[in-house]
C-alpha cells in the first residue's frame, strides 16, 4: 500500500489422502483455508531493513477414513470435520549481500488451535464406535533464517527455522465403543520442537500476475509433514 506497508490476503483448497499401514488404513481429505497478512517496514540503513509481519489464517478439513484389518476380516469407516485457526507475529532483519541476493533472519512468536469434532465410526454391521471432540493448541517461537534470490522475472526464496514449544495442549478425545465400554484416546504428541523447511518460487507473468510454486517441511525426527503448493498471485 505504502513503502512502508504491504497488505494481503489468500485463499485455497487442498486434496489429497493419507495412507497408512501399508495402504490397510486411508484418509481422504478436502482442505479449504484462508488467511490475511501484513508487513510493516520499521527501519531502513543502507544494505539492512528491519520488518514487521503479522499474519493470521483459518482452515477448515472435511475428512472421509478407512481401516481395515490385516486378515481382512473387518473394515471401520467414518467421516468427520476438522477446523484450525493459527496467528503468527514477527520480526525479520533483512540484510542485501548484493543487487539479486539477501539474507534474512527472524524470530517471533505462533499460536495455533485447532478441533475435531465428534463422530462416529462403522464397520458396517450395526457395530459403532463414538468418538468425543477433540482440541489442540500449542505456543511456539519460530528462530530461523533464509535467503532471497532474484534473476529477471524469477524469484526464489529458501529457509529453515526451529519452533520451539512454549506451551502445547496435546488432543485426546473419549472413546465409547459399540459394547459401551469407555476408552480416552490420546492424540499423536509431535514432540517439544520442531525444524521446519521451506522453499518458494516465483514467476512475474506482468508486472501484477505471478505463477508460485512452494514446498514445505516440518519434522519433530517422531513424525514428518510435508506440502507441496502451486497458485497465482496478484498484486496491486
């Protein structure tokens, strides 16, 4: 909007499944998130600028599963929604090594809560297991560092970050199953900190129209996610 303020704002689906067990246990999903962002220049000296960034988005997941056993002798299914709203402050120093290149180091803080709500799981034979709602929420302090790079009408942009845990809410949800027997299930516990990786691409079709493409990375060394993204952008 200003040299000194850029605004924004995004929004996207997601499909795809998750496998598990050799492919015995499945997970269909659809994603639809949004977010809004903003960067606020606070200095600028020569070859370093100091920036900023405020950003917020919400994700809503429909999901579809499938189990079965080893032997085949019996299969479970269920649908159920998920929602997750995350908020992410910080701060980033820029540094130009030279006209196309520069460094750039941040740290801040990232809120996240999320829920599933309460479903039921079938295996066809008037058998149901009834699972409760569950809710996650976690405090981390992103630290990190990347690089910018710009060669004509491409650009790209590369970093990695750790995300400490300042305070986490692991999910568990109750479990009533079709004999009426009650079970609390606890959620997966991703660990105390995670490394996260990133990497961006960017071509300027005009000088208001961009194709991206992205990957992301983030792992506890427990468990591993990954995101592989490709969109427009449109600035004005």
């Amino acid at each position: 909007m200003t040299p000194y303020l850029t605004l924004g704002a995004g929004i996207g689906s997601l499909y795809g499944k998750n496998k598990a067990d050799g492919g015995i246990s499945s997970i269909d999903q659809a994603l639809t998130m949004g977010g809004l962002y903003a960067n606020i220049r606070l200095m600028e000296h020569k070859n370093d600028t100091l920036w900023l960034s405020a950003a917020t988005a919400f994700g809503h997941s429909r999901n579809n599963g499938h189990a079965s056993a080893r032997d085949g002798s019996s299969t479970l299914a269920a649908k159920w929604n998920e929602n997750a709203w995350t908020g992410d402050l910080r701060t980033t120093w820029i540094h130009a090594l030279n006209e196309s290149t520069a460094l750039h180091c941040f740290a801040g803080v990232r809120y996240t809560a999320a829920n599933r709500n309460a479903f039921t799981a079938s295996n066809g034979n008037a058998e149901n297991d009834r699972f409760g709602k569950a809710d996650l929420t976690t405090i981390q302090l992103p630290v990190g560092a990347g690089l910018s790079h710009l060669s004509g009408k491409w650009s790209f942009y590369g970093e990695m970050s750790v995300l400490p845990d300042a305070g986490r809410n692991n999910p568990h949800a109750s479990l009533v199953d079709s004999h009426g027997n009650r079970y609390t299930v606890d959620g997966i516990n991703p660990g105390r900190c995670a490394v996260e990786l990133q990497a961006a691409a960017a071509y300027a079709l005009t000088p208001n129209w961009q194709l991206t493409a992205g990957y992301q990375m983030e792992t506890t060394g427990d468990t591993t996610q990954q995101r592989v993204t490709l969109g427009t952008a449109y600035s004005f």
